[in-house]
C-alpha cells in the first residue's frame, strides 16, 4: 500500500512538471531519450 501511495504522490508532480515549460526538463529529456 506504501508503493501506491508514493506513486499516487508522485505523478501529479510528474505530470505538473510535464506540462511546464522548464529548462531542466529539456536536460533530463536528453539525458533519457
């Protein structure tokens, strides 16, 4: 139940930091394209 609800924590941040325009964003991009 723990892992549920880190994830359930996390992809609301990952999707907030998805659609913002950061440059940071771009970075780890390339680095796991």
């Amino acid at each position: 139940m723990q892992e549920q609800a880190a994830e359930n924590g996390i992809i609301p941040h990952l999707m907030l930091f998805v659609m913002s325009d950061s440059p940071l964003k771009t970075t780890l991009w390339w680095m796991f394209a």
